[in-house]
C-alpha cells in the first residue's frame, strides 16, 4: 500500500511540473537551476564542469540567490561558490532588469599529474600545491520574454578573487518553457581566457 501511495505521490508531483501552460509567474526569481557545460580554454585541453544555482524571490523587487560550480580540468580541479542579493525591476513588462552583489569562495586542487600549458579563467596551481581565496562580486543583467515560452538572457558579471585569471565574464543564453513549471535551454558563459557552452535544466517554485 505504501508503495502505492509513493507512486501515486510521484505522478501527482509529475502532473504539476509538466503541465501544459507557459512558465508559472513569467520572469519569476524563485527557481532551482542545473546546467552541465562543456569548457574551453584560451589553450590546453577542454574540460567539463556542472553548476547548480538557486534564487527566491524576497518580493517583486528583491531576491536571494545563491550557486555552486565544479569545474575539472586534465591537471587540477576548480570549485566556485558564491551567495548574495539582488534586486530586480517589476516583471509584468515583459522584461526584467537585475543587479545583485555577494561573496564568492573558489578552490583550486591539482590532481597531481604534470600540468599541460593550460590558461582558463582561474590561476593554474603550480608545483603542484592547491589554493583557495574568498572574495566579492557584482553583476547586472536583463531577462525577456519572447512570446509565451522563450525566455532570453544576457548578464555581465565582475568578481574579485586571487584565484581568477580574468575577473570580467559575461553569460547570455535562450530558455524554452516545456511547461508551467520546468524550462530548458542552452547558454554560453565567457571571459577573454575561457568560453563555457551550457546545457541547462530550470525549476520554478
């Protein structure tokens, strides 16, 4: 019987996620987000990495957000974290402009082969020997919809941190809304070392 239950549960929550309709609120702040991306430096070998962020709205001019990223390169590993706030322009336009401030923390770890000539947005560790700084950024950005389930997106990004090579990125890409609840999409993040092509997976809540 429990059994029962669990599936019927899981079905009921598959219905509301997947249900026809475009994305719930429009440019709503309140969702989960996964990508998987695909990242290639300026030289070296490519590499492959995984970010999942959140943000909750607070109100209609305000929200939270917080993200983790894990980058893994032929001879070293690279975690990015970072949290803060943002505020947000009224969303009933069709468009939204943001802002948002907040920390970050980045680690490298070398994984103990010899390093190839490799430059990406952070500093390559040498002599084998890992590192880790916390630091501060900004961003500011635009999202629009485009009929009922597209959304485009375009963000400029500056980040303080001793482990960046390069602190201006800069992140555009394109959401297609599969029903009220869940969009998918594809983006492209980059900085003047490195150029990362995401595939994307977003809830809203």
């Amino acid at each position: 019987m429990q059994r029962f239950y669990r599936v019927l549960a899981l079905g009921a929550l598959l219905g509301v996620l997947f249900a026809p309709g475009t994305r719930a609120g429009g440019l709503s702040y309140s969702y989960v987000d996964w990508a998987g991306f695909a990242a290639h430096p300026q030289t070296g070998a490519d590499g492959r990495g995984t970010r999942f962020s959140l943000s909750y709205a607070l109100s209609g001019n305000a929200f939270l957000y917080a993200g983790a990223a894990q980058y893994d390169f032929a001879s070293f590993l690279g975690r990015r974290y970072a949290f803060g706030v943002g505020i947000n322009s009224p969303v009933r336009a069709g468009y939204s402009l943001f802002a948002r401030v907040g920390w970050n923390h980045i680690g490298i770890r070398p994984d103990g082969t010899a390093a190839p000539a490799l430059v990406t947005a952070f500093r390559t560790p040498t002599n084998g020997v890992g590192a880790q700084d916390h630091g501060f950024g900004a961003a500011f950005g635009i999202r629009a919809l485009i009929r009922d389930h597209w959304e485009l997106y375009a963000l400029a990004r500056v980040a303080h941190n001793n482990e960046l090579a390069h602190r201006v990125s800069g992140e555009f890409g394109l959401l297609y809304a599969v029903s009220a609840h869940i969009s998918v999409g594809a983006g492209v993040n980059a900085t003047a070392l490195e150029s990362d092509y995401l595939l994307m997976l977003r809830a809203y809540y």
